[in-house]
C-alpha cells in the first residue's frame, strides 16, 4: 500500500523519472515542470513505496470564459506510475485522494482529457454533456468533468482555456498515427 503526500522539493526529480517512463515521452515531464516553475501547480500528490516515488498526480487552475461572468476550474493532468507498479490501483489510489484535496481546498469543478473506460468511475462524465468545451481538440468521449461540489455547475457553462503550458504541450505531441 502506497503513501500518498503531497510532493517536496526532494521528489522533482523522481517526478520527472516516473512522468517520463509512464508516458514514454518528455512531453508531459516538460509540462508538469513548467506548470510547477510558474506557481500553477495547485494540487500535487505523490504515491511512495518503501522510500520510491511510484506515482504522482498534478493538477492546475483552468479559466472558463462564458457570457456569465468566467470562473476558475481544475485541470487533472497528469497522472503518472511507473510501469512496473501499473494495474495495482495506485493510480486509482492518487486520484482519489487528490480530487478529496481539491475539495477541501474548496475547488468545485475539474477538467481532465483521458480514458473515457478509466474515469467515470471516479465520477467523471462528459463535459459536453455539463455545458464545457475543451479548447483544444479532443474526443468528446474523451474530454470529462467533476463537479466536486454537486450542482456548482448548474446555469454555467463555458469553453474552458488552460494554462498557456497545455498549449505548449500540445504543439510538442508527436502526430497520432490513424
């Protein structure tokens, strides 16, 4: 069974190792980098087994820009475990802690693009379905939200922007094969 803490200085760089072995890229370490170098980074969580990070989840400030006034929501992502430590709930185990984290520090909404089979078990559903567009493009399926508090989404909706790190991000994604 994993400890789950919030990440210290002392864990960057375990960060960064297990970021980059779970996505087989430096994309995503790159982007959890610069979000936490420029202060964004609002929730971020790592899962330790017998003094190794094996796991770690991060999560950001989102603007949704609407015709009511805008409003700040979180962004899930990433979520990283070293291979070797893949399909024994530490994910799973991370990812609930950190969206009770978030509302407790009395987030309301979160916004994540991933697995449409892994998240709705965690409550996600459809963010189309809830009024929010991706500003990027992303498979509707695919593109999910929480309301960590119920209703806080009821007469808003909106296209939700991310940090201006996604957008770098997201340029560096190699073309997907089809």
């Amino acid at each position: 069974m994993p400890e789950i803490r919030p990440e210290t200085q002392q864990d960057i760089d375990a960060i960064g190792e297990v970021t980059g072995q779970a996505f087989g890229q430096q994309v995503e370490v790159d982007l959890v980098n610069h979000l936490r170098e420029h202060g964004r980074a609002v929730v971020s969580l790592v899962a330790e087994i017998d003094g190794r990070v094996v796991g770690h989840i991060l999560f950001s400030p989102a603007t949704v820009e609407s015709d009511n006034p805008t409003f700040e929501v979180l962004c899930l992502a990433p979520v990283s475990v070293l291979p070797a430590y893949q399909r024994q709930g530490i994910g799973s185990q991370l990812i609930r802690a950190a969206l009770e984290e978030c509302r407790l520090l009395g987030h309301e909404v979160v916004v994540l693009v991933g697995h449409p089979e892994y998240y709705p078990r965690f409550g996600f559903v459809r963010a189309n379905a809830l009024g929010l567009e991706c500003e990027f493009e992303a498979p509707d399926e695919a593109w999910m939200a929480i309301e960590l508090r119920p209703g806080a989404l009821a007469g808003r909706k909106g296209r939700v922007k991310f940090q201006p790190e996604f957008q770098d991000a997201v340029q560096k994604q190699p073309p997907r094969s089809r």
